[in-house]
C-alpha cells in the first residue's frame, strides 16, 4: 500500500512538472526550436541528403550512400541530447532565480524532484525520434526496432541536463556548456569510419552504443546486445554528475 502511495505521488510529480515545464518552454522560442529540431533536421535529411549524394556523385566520384547509416546513427541520439541540453539550461536558470533551492527545502528529496522533472523529456525524445526517424527516410527500419533505439538514445536526457546544470556557473556558461555536451555525444560517431581498435575509445560515451546498435540493424545483424550498455553507462554518469552538482550547492 505504501509503494503504491509513492508511486502515486511520484506520477502526480511527473504530470505536474510535465505541464509547466511544458508551457514554460513554450513560451520560449529558442528552447521550443531546439525540442523540434531533429523533426526540422529529418525533412532536410529526406528532401536534401539524396540531392548531395548525386552531387557528390557525379562531380567527385564520391559514394555518400554508404554513410547513410552514420549520419542516422547520430539522429537517433539528437533528440536526447538537444532535450536533455534544453532542460539544462531550465535548470540553470532556475538555479541563478534560486527556484532550485526553495525545491530542496521541500518534504520532497531533491532527487526524487529531478527524477519526476526528467522522465517527460525522456519520453518526449523517444516520442520525437520515433516520429521524425521515418521522415528522414535514409535507412528504413521497422518501427519497433527504431522505437528500442530510441528508447536507448533518450537515456542520455538524464545526464546531459546535469552536465549543463553541474558544469556551467552561469546561463552564457550554460549555452557554452549545451554546444559542448552535443558536440561530444556526436563524436561516437567517427566510430563508423574508424577500425578496431580505435572505436574502443567511443565505448565509454553513452551515445556509440544507440549507434552501435542502429548500424548492427541497419546491417540486417543482432543489435539488442547494445540497447542496454547506453542507458546503464548514461545512469552511472547521471548519478556521478547529481554528486557533483550537490557538492557545489553545499555552503
């Protein structure tokens, strides 16, 4: 009885911040533009990418189609990066307004807030990769399979916002903070183009293994061994970036 209370709550928490934080980024054009890029990003992809593969093709003799899965391996973890960056810089604006300090004084821990505050982001960038994905239409799956994908790339929501929230001491330093987070979750993917063993140093970010796991699918091979080392690897580094966040908001 008492868990089912607590995870009553806990969901009163989750729909709670989900519609203000909805309407508050609502209100804000640039954060509403980063949340819908990757569907902005998909059309390009769709109407654009083909155009430049003829380009390329025909002047310079230069096969881009094989880099199809390379580029939608970094698609399937832009909505968890952008999102999770744009909740971030939420947070850091709420920190410098000292929103986040009247919340850790509540009979709430602190950390059950940020967890009610991250799963709607983490949906909302499964539900947008799953959307725009097929838009793009440069590497069809079926939809189950880019659905476990996505879910594995949303993981990254987590600590992305924290990376933001616990690095940048300012908002200036939080848009700085935001490029570099989504800068080095797509660097994994040079894992495409580079050979054993050089990819081993792509394994210790979060975002190679959703890669990993589209290009295994994209190649008709077994791709669930890698659904499950993003999130785990993306929760070891959203605890570690909480810690670190909580000792610089100790007097």
């Amino acid at each position: 009885m008492a868990s089912n209370a607590q995870n009553g709550r806990m969901w009163r928490l989750v729909r709670a911040f989900a519609v203000t934080d909805g309407l508050s980024l609502s209100r804000d054009l640039l954060f509403a533009f980063m949340i819908l890029l990757p569907v902005i990003v998909a059309f390009v992809l769709r109407f654009y990418w083909p155009e430049l593969e003829a380009v390329l093709a025909a002047r310079l003799d230069f096969d881009l189609v094989q880099y199809r899965p390379m580029m939608m391996g970094t698609f399937v973890t832009m909505s968890g990066g952008l999102i999770g960056g744009v909740y971030g810089l939420v947070f850091v604006e709420e920190r410098d307004d000292k929103t986040l300090a009247a919340l850790r004084v509540t009979p709430v821990s602190f950390a059950r807030i940020l967890t009610a505050r991250l799963i709607a982001p983490v949906l909302l960038a499964v539900l947008t990769t799953v959307i725009s994905y097929p838009v793009a239409g440069l590497t069809p799956l079926p939809l189950w399979t880019v659905a476990l994908i996505a879910i594995s790339g949303a993981a990254i929501v987590p600590p992305a916002a924290l990376a933001v929230i616990a690095f940048a001491p300012s908002k200036l330093a939080g848009l700085v903070a935001f490029r570099l987070v989504n800068t080095f979750l797509a660097l994994p993917a040079l894992a495409f183009i580079l050979s054993w063993p050089i990819t081993m140093l792509a394994w210790p970010w979060p975002s190679y293994w959703p890669m990993r796991a589209l290009w295994n699918a994209a190649e008709g091979e077994a791709f669930w061994p890698y659904l499950l080392i993003g999130p785990v690897i993306s929760a070891i580094l959203a605890w570690l970036l909480y810690r670190r966040l909580l000792a610089r908001a100790e007097p």
